[in-house]
C-alpha cells in the first residue's frame, strides 16, 4: 500500500492544484491547519475556490468541479440562483445591517410560518449552532428541568452540550474545553432505542430530547421513523419538550422540511442553511407558548424572560437572500428534483461500485448520499443500510485515513468535489452530464486506489 506521501494519487493531485498549494502554505501562517472549519481540512493541503455558480464551482488553477459540499449544505438551488443574487443585490443598495426592526424580517418569518407545520413563532439567528443553543435554553426554562437528551452520533453544532458523542465519545464525557457538569446534564441514548429513551425520559429531569429527524449527520445513521413517532409520544407523555434540529434538513426533504414529510410535529424546530439562501442565519421556530419566553415583560409564570442578543439576528441580506430562496422552495419542485437527482446518483455509484468489485455500498435517503466502506464486505444493499441494519458506531466509523483522503483527491483529480463525511448533499441544479461525470470520476478513482493496494482487485 503506497503511504500518503509516496502516493501517486496525492502526486497528481499536486501537479494540478499549484495554485491552492500555495495558497495553503500562505494559510497556515494565519489560520489553524489553514482551514475555517474542520471539515475543510484535507491532506496535502484542500482545493482553493475562486468562483462557482450553479451545481459547479472552480479553484484558482481555473479547475471545474461538480460541487457536492453545496455550501455545507445551504445551496438546495446550487450557487447564485438569479433569483437569490437579485435579491440580495437590491438590499445591498439599501444597506447591509441597520441594527433596527425591517419589513423583510417579517417576510422572511412568515415564509417559515408558512412553510414548517410546527412554526406558530420564529426567533432568528446568526447560524445553526446558535439556533441548538437557544432551543435548548428555552427548553430548560420552559420546563424548569436540567438534562438534554440526545442522540448518539447526532451533530448540532459545536457548542458545548454538543461537543461531544457525535463521531467519538459515545459514553458522554466531555471533550476538551468543555466543563463535565455540562457533560453530566447531557443523557446520550443510542439512535433507535426506545428502551432507554424512555427509562432516561422516566426520571423527570429531562427538559428535552433532541434530533436530526432524518438520523445522525443527515442520514448517514438513519432513523427509523416509527423511533422518531415514540420519541413523539415518549416525551408528550413525560412533558419533556421534542426538538427537531432540522438545520439541514428543513426545506430540502420537502418544503416543509423532516416533519412534513415525516408527518411528526416537534415542539420546537432550529433551522439554518437553506433558510437564509447561502447567506449567514438561522432560526428556533416553535409553539407560541414556548418562544413567549423571548417576549417582553416575562409572564406571571416566568420569574424572568430569556434574554437573547446576536448582532447579525435577521441580517437584512440574508433575509433577502432566504425570502427568494423560501419562495422558489414553496413554489417549484426543488426539493423533489434534487431528492430524485440524489436516488439516481446513488443508483449510478452502486453501480460502479459493483462493477469494478468493489464491496463499498453507497446510501442515504432525499437529497443527500453517504459512503458505507464495509470493511468486512458483508452482503449489504443500500436499501438495507437506509432501513436501519446497521448500528451506528459502524456507520460512523472512519475508514483508514489514508483511504479517505486519497478518495476524496481522487475525485478532485477528477473533477468532482464530494464533501468529507464522505458524501454530500445534492441540489436542485445538478443534471444528467454531472450525474455521469461523478460516477465517471468514482470509476477512474477506484481504479487509482487499486493501483495503490487500498483495495482488492
Ligand atoms: C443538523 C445540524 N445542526 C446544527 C448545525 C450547525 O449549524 P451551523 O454550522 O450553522 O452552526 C449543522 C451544521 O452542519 C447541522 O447539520
């Protein structure tokens, strides 16, 4: 097996990105690893972007990738839909932040209002993390209780109730820098275990459970959604509040999001990504009675409201840009296009996959598609995965670094950009040429790593 640095994968990758190369030696002079977010991080060094529109996007070697990172999963139109940059071009000319109350705000919460069953009031925000971090709040203080639930393998951002038991640290300890008394407060169940989310939700403290509704990291562990019913029921019957964290998953499963098309009501929703149409935002959208806790003066049965600032909440652009994003949401087929661009490109990887013999199985459910590397090459199809057969340490389980990082160069080489899960989300915008260009690129790059022993011939 060739070592990363002797690796003509990595050789290649080198000779076409001098550009990005250089760049990145810039970069870590200044940022950590040269990167603004770990899954940015790549070995040698990651693809320097200057531009991108639509499904597409190119580094500064003038290299065209298709774009499976999708703005972190922001872009369910791809970039600069006209609609959007319009929109945003027209509240450019009229300012960028007035630090005041604005009529789009208002437009845009009436898009959520309209859109997310469960919206009767929306709180905006600076990001998604930030949206975690407010529901959870209100939660405790809406039902005077001190524990979280989560899932195990579920990400929520990176705030302290969530730094941990998302890809390690599934017993609940706390990871660097943050405290163990907010580790304590933190009950981890594992996905799909109604046993001990009922006898955790049996001891009264806990303030509320929360979830990605599609499963951990947007499907890469599905969920069963007769699990996500019994949560339903579970917590309404311990008055314990449910929270969907549907940063990813809001106005891209279906224009209402998870619980639409899961037909499941939580009581309080976060939002981000899609809602603020590539621009910086987020939401906690919910029951009226529980975001009266933001509401001036506090109620007689609140001994004081929760206070909550943010300098960018409901910035006035990307209100603009999330109002064009929410409308073409509500009124096309995008979210349908890019759920059935995704089946079909999972479809095509397979594919590839069977015929060059490789037992890899690719997976996922609406727009997105994970990688399963099934190490023991067990008999498996996608159907299979997405149903649930597979425990959720083994679905997040990494495959050798190496073997993740010469994949992902060799797709780049192939001009293709897959996200690091490994996998990505998909957009309304990708077409049939992008379809046969990645399962081409999967094809070339499997055949690379042959060559390089990462997998048997
Ligand atoms: C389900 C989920 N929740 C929360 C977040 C955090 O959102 P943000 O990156 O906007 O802080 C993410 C981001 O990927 C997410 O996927």
């Amino acid at each position: 097996m060739a070592t990363l640095t002797e690796s003509r994968i990595l050789q290649r990758y080198r000779e076409l990105t001098p550009n990005s190369a250089r760049l990145a030696r810039e970069a870590r002079q200044v940022l950590p690893s040269g990167v603004a977010h770990d899954s940015r991080y790549l070995e040698p060094y990651p693809i320097f972007v200057e531009r991108a529109a639509g499904a597409h996007k190119w580094d500064v070697d003038g290299r065209e990738y298709v774009d499976y990172s999708g703005g972190h999963g922001a872009l369910l139109l791809g970039h600069n839909h006209p609609r959007v940059v319009a929109a945003v071009a027209e509240q450019l000319q009229r300012g960028t932040h007035f630090g005041a109350c604005h009529e789009l705000e208002i437009v845009w919460g009436r898009c959520v209002q309209r859109l997310i069953p469960s919206a009767e009031r929306v709180r905006f925000t600076s990001s998604g993390t930030e949206a975690t971090l407010l529901a959870l709040r209100i939660a405790r203080a809406a039902t005077g209780r001190p524990k979280i639930m989560r899932l195990a393998g579920h990400f929520h951002g990176w705030h302290d109730h969530m730094a941990f038991g998302v890809s390690s640290r599934y017993d609940g300890s706390a990871s660097p820098g943050v405290l163990d008394e907010v580790a304590k407060n933190v009950v981890l169940v594992a996905p799909g275990d109604t046993e001990a989310a009922a006898a955790a939700l049996q001891s009264g403290d806990v303030a509320a459970v929360i979830l990605e509704p599609t499963g951990a990291s947007w499907g890469q562990v599905p969920l069963a959604p007769h699990f996500v019913a019994e949560l339903r029921e579970l917590t309404a019957k311990h008055a314990a509040l449910l929270i969907f964290d549907e940063v990813i998953s809001g106005f891209r499963c279906a224009p209402g999001g998870a619980q639409q098309a899961l037909g499941i009501e939580p009581d309080l929703t976060t939002l981000a990504k899609i809602l603020a149409g590539g621009l910086p935002g987020g939401a906690v959208a919910g029951r009226a009675d529980l975001l009266e806790w933001l509401e001036f003066p506090a109620k007689p049965s609140q001994r004081e409201k929760i206070s909550h600032h943010g300098t960018f909440n409901a910035n006035p652009l990307s209100a603009a840009a999330g109002i064009a994003t929410l409308e073409i949401v509500e009124t096309t087929d995008a979210c349908e296009r890019a759920n059935d661009y995704a089946a079909r490109l999972r479809d095509a990887l397979n594919a590839v996959l069977r015929e060059e013999r490789v037992p890899w199985v690719v997976y996922g459910t609406y727009s997105g598609f994970h990688f399963f590397f099934n190490s023991d090459r067990q008999e498996l199809s996608a159907e299979e995965i997405s149903s649930g057969k597979l425990d959720y340490r083994v679905l997040k389980a990494r495959p050798s670094a190496t073997l993740l990082t010469k994949l992902r160069l060799g797709m780049l080489i192939h001009g293709v950009e897959i996200f690091s899960w490994p996998g990505g989300p998909t957009s309304a915008c990708h077409n049939d040429r992008d379809l046969q260009r990645t399962a081409d690129a999967l094809r070339e790059t499997v055949r690379m790593l042959k060559d390089e022993d990462e997998i048997e011939s």
